[in-house]
C-alpha cells in the first residue's frame, strides 16, 4: 500500500532490500512487525519488532531483512517542511536508545503514525489531503519539541558539500569553538565582508555561523556530561559558554532537559547512553 505525492508518501512494505543515497527528504521508519537492520552515514541499528528510526536530510542508508516484515515508511519533501518551519533542519532530530528506558514521546509518535496509517488505508478522496496534512504537521511539531539534536555535520560533508572558503570556514571553528569566535574575526581572514559570508555560509550550511557554534559547543557539552564527572561550570567554560545559565538555557531548548537532569538520566540508563555515544564515534 502506499500513497504518493510530491509533498509526502505513506507506504506500507515488506522491505527486504532498500539503498537510499542523499537527498532532500526526511524519513521516518516504523517496524511493525518483523526484524531489520537499518545502516546510515552515523551508525548501524537493529529494528526490532515496533522500533522507530529517523533518519535526517542529505543522509545515505540502508534497510535491510532477511525475513518478512511489516515497515512504515513516511517520506517527507525537505522543501515543504521547509516551507512550514524554515529552521526546521537547523538541527537533526533522532529517537532516544529506548532500550534504555522509558521514552513517553516515542509512544507519542507511534500514536500519530497510527492516526497517518489510519486515514491513509481509509483513503477518503475528499478528506484525506486535509487529514494526513493534519497528522504530518502534528508529527513535525513532536519532532521539533520532543526529539531535536544539534545537527551533525560529517567530515566527508565539509569536503564534497561545501565550498573550499567554507571549509575552511568550518575548520576554523572546530578548531576555535572553545574561545570567543565572531564572524567579523573569521570574515577578516578570508578577506570578504560579514554579510557576504553570512549569506554564503547559510547558503551552503544550512543554518547561521552561530546557530553552528552552538550546536558544536552543546554537542561537545553533552558528550562531556555523558562521559565526565566535571561540574557544569567547568563544562560550560570549557565549550565556550559565556556562563552556566547560557548553557543551561541552550541545551533545554535542544533536549527538553536541563544539563544537570540529562546527565541523571544518562547514568540511570548506561546501556542507552554508551549506545549513543559508540554510534557517534563511528
């Protein structure tokens, strides 16, 4: 079964064998029933039986399943969620190791999906637009509140996707995150002006200069509560936060955490945490 469109496509299959390279799309997977093995540009998943799976825009993967099984694929355009939250891809959004606990919003996404299967295999022609619209907009506002990350660029992007100024770009503030950055201090090196590089490194990026240093300092700050006892202060001065509370305000808007109970949580459920974190270093 599956419904196409050039905005979304709903299917519902029994995938053996699935290559997807990049694109401009956002995909949600749901095994109902069966076992698979999901392998994307940041790690390698087993799908066990009602397992969620996110894989973000401009990503490379692969499904694969020896044995029958009953997947829900939802294919979103990048464009027209764009066109609904234009920052929606300044971040990348994944669902939590829920091996490693409890995880309310996954079951709040299966619910959703649930009604989007609904409406779908009803297929009402003079509704059904207007429902699976509903849905999909109730999905993407989850996503946004509830399983947000800060976005991960890959080394290999920095040396197909972007441009050589931009590279360098982005060395440098991988290698200065830490200190106090600005783009007045980078554009002076590259000899161009702040709103020419602005405007180029949004283009090529996808989000702004400071939207990725914050990203890069609340992942390295998120890495360091996971894996060291330091207090948050020193964390925060650490990644080149201006205080705690500066740190403490950006990473709840990003996990709907602050960093002290994140880190609770981490040690609470270890096996959840470690998965993360190897997946990461892959």
């Amino acid at each position: 079964m599956a419904q196409r469109g050039d905005k979304f496509w709903i299917e519902i299959q029994d995938i053996r064998h699935c290559v997807e390279d990049e694109g401009d799309t956002l995909t949600l997977l749901w095994v109902l029933e069966g076992r698979a093995e999901l392998n994307t540009d940041v790690g390698h998943d087993i799908l066990e039986a009602n397992t969620l799976a996110i894989i973000n825009r401009h990503r490379r993967w692969q499904f694969t399943s020896e044995t029958a099984n009953v997947t829900l694929r939802v294919t979103l355009s990048g464009r027209w969620v764009v066109q609904l939250c234009n920052d929606f891809f300044a971040h990348d959004y994944a669902v939590p190791a829920e091996a490693g606990g409890v995880w309310p919003q996954c079951d709040a996404l299966r619910d959703l999906l649930r009604q989007l299967l609904v409406v779908t295999l009803i297929n009402d022609p003079h509704r059904y637009r207007l429902e699976a619209y509903r849905w999909l907009s109730e999905i993407l506002l989850l996503l946004t509140s509830r399983f947000q990350q800060p976005a991960r660029m890959l080394s290999r992007e920095l040396s197909s996707a972007h441009s050589k100024r931009i590279a360098r770009v982005i060395e440098r503030i991988n290698a200065s995150y830490s200190r106090r950055i600005t783009l007045a201090e980078i554009a002076a090196s590259e000899y161009v002006s702040e709103a020419w590089l602005s405007r180029l490194f949004r283009k090529e990026v996808g989000i702004s200069f400071m939207q990725y240093i914050t990203h890069l300092r609340l992942e390295k700050a998120a890495d360091a509560l996971r894996l060291t006892n330091r207090p948050l202060h020193q964390i925060a001065l650490e990644q080149g936060f201006a205080s705690t509370r500066m740190m403490s305000d950006r990473f709840r808007r990003v996990h709907n955490m602050s960093p002290g109970e994140f880190r609770k949580a981490r040690r609470q459920h270890p096996e959840g945490a470690r998965m993360r974190t190897d997946r990461r270093e892959q």
